[in-house]
C-alpha cells in the first residue's frame, strides 16, 4: 500500500493533473483552427481589395489610382492603408 507522508501531495497532484488536462484541452481545439496560407486571401485582404476598387472606380480623378499597402483586421474593424 502505498503511504502519503506529505499532507500537501494529494493538493498538488490534483493541480498538476488539473494543469495537464487543461493543457490538453487547449492544444486539441488549436489544432482545429485554420491557418491562412499564403496562397489564401484572408478576409481583411478581400475587404481590402473591395474598398481599392470603390475608391479608384468612384473616388478618384481619371488617371489616378490608389493601392492598397496593408488590410489587418483589428476586433471588429479593419485598418486599411491605401497610398
């Protein structure tokens, strides 16, 4: 049989396994969320794009045109920066 002579290891092994659980559980439902290549548009690009077109095609004199520089999305926005 097998004896406990710290009073404090019973506490600590269910920490420890509570930790490890836990761990498990979040490295199972990262493993589920996808990752964008680099070949993959992401949706703040595609935002992006769409804005370019409606500012060159209804903003902009004939001749001029904008580029798109950099989409990031930011919470529920998106910061585009167009030159």
């Amino acid at each position: 049989m097998i004896k406990v002579t710290d009073k404090h290891s019973i506490p600590i092994a269910i920490i420890v396994a509570g930790l490890l659980i836990a761990g498990a559980v979040i490295f199972v439902n990262l493993k589920d969320v996808p990752v964008p290549t680099s070949q993959e548009k992401t949706l703040a690009q595609q935002i992006g794009e769409k804005a370019l077109n409606f500012i060159n095609e209804n903003l902009l004199m004939a001749g001029i045109t904008a580029s798109l520089i950099e989409a990031v999305e930011e919470g529920s926005q998106y910061q585009l920066k167009v030159y």
